[in-house]
C-alpha cells in the first residue's frame, strides 16, 4: 500500500512539473523549477530542501527521477521531446527516432529512474559526489584554459591537439626566433591537457 501511494505521490508531482513546464515555454533552471513546486506546495522543494547537502541531493534525485519519467511518457505518446539540464529544463518539439538508427544510451536516465540510487545514497556519499563533482569540474575549467592556450576550442580530439601542440613548439621555439615566455605557456597548456587525458 505504501508502495502505490508512494508512486502515485509522484506520478502527481509529474504532472505539476509538466504543467509548469507547458507555462515556461522558454525553459527553465532547476532551482526556479523547485520554487515553483515549492509555490504550488509540493512537499520536498522548500526551504527544507536547502537545510543540507543530503537534503538537497534528495530533492534534486526526486526531481530529476520525475524528469526523465515525464520525457519518456512525453516520447512514448509522440507529444512531446524534453531537453533535461540543471540550468535549462524545456520541452521541444517531438523528433521521431529514425528507424534502424541506435537510441543513444543515455547513463543519466538510467541512474535517476532507478531509485534504489536514492536509497543507497547517504550523507557520506553525497559528500564524495560532491567532492568528484568539483574535481571533473575544475578539471574541465583547467581543460579550457589550456584549450584557448593553444588557440583550440571544443569538439576536439587528442590527436588534434598533439598536433596543433607541435606546431606552435616549432613556431614558438627560440632557436627559430620564437618567444621563450609564449613556449613555456604552450608547454604548460600541453602538461594541462596530457594529465586530464590520462586520468
């Protein structure tokens, strides 16, 4: 009984986030998405779910969890596409999947409509999500510098960037005239990119 109750508490929060989505044709982030709800006195997307780091993991695996059941309900009925990111939540126009083309897996999807992940999470792993969250973070930050070092922007691949590297060591390089400040930035960016790759 608990279990259906439970189930149909979120197939209810489901359709509030629909509706409330149908309103901001625009889109939307994900904290003004919980401040409705919270607006509409949904349990869980208050000022509660901001008291600590666990809480706010909950509420955003709730959230997430009913985001990716409405995209496939949404699919699923040809109704609709939902474009699911913590800074722009919108629903897009349907695209067919076209016949004999792979769905590309989606690791996300599966992670949050599985809610055994929201069980087995406690305070102490959500602390080392965290943790690894800003590390990737910082890494990609560091990614970027070192990209625009090199004059390079993303999508690029490795070879790509082994590639352009060598170029500006041989335009750079004093032996050739070059600028020996402007070499040990481009060696720096090179070291950068290496140890991101490797990891």
């Amino acid at each position: 009984m608990a279990d259906k109750t439970y189930q149909s508490g979120l197939d209810t929060l489901v359709g509030h986030i629909h509706d409330i989505l149908l309103q901001h044709p625009a889109g939307m982030r994900e904290y003004d998405l919980m401040e409705a709800l919270d607006q509409r006195c949904v349990e869980g997307f208050g000022q509660a779910a901001f008291a600590d780091q666990l809480s706010m993991f909950q509420s955003h695996f709730i959230l997430f969890h009913c985001l990716y059941v409405l995209r496939d309900r949404l699919h699923l009925s040809g109704q609709a596409g939902l474009d699911i990111h913590c800074l722009s939540i919108q629903l897009t126009p349907y695209k067919e999947i076209s016949a004999g083309l792979p769905q590309r897996h989606d690791p996300l999807h599966d992670y949050y409509l599985n809610l055994k992940n929201l069980d087995k999470t406690d305070a102490q792993e959500v602390e080392r999500l965290m943790n690894s969250f800003w590390q990737r973070f910082v890494a990609m930050d560091d990614r970027q510098l070192a990209l625009d070092q090199l004059g390079l922007a993303d999508p690029v691949e490795y070879g790509d960037i082994k590639s352009r590297y060598r170029r500006l060591v041989m335009e750079h390089h004093p032996d050739r005239g070059g600028d020996h400040e402007r070499l040990q930035l481009i060696n720096e960016a090179m070291r950068t990119l290496d140890r991101i790759y490797q990891q």
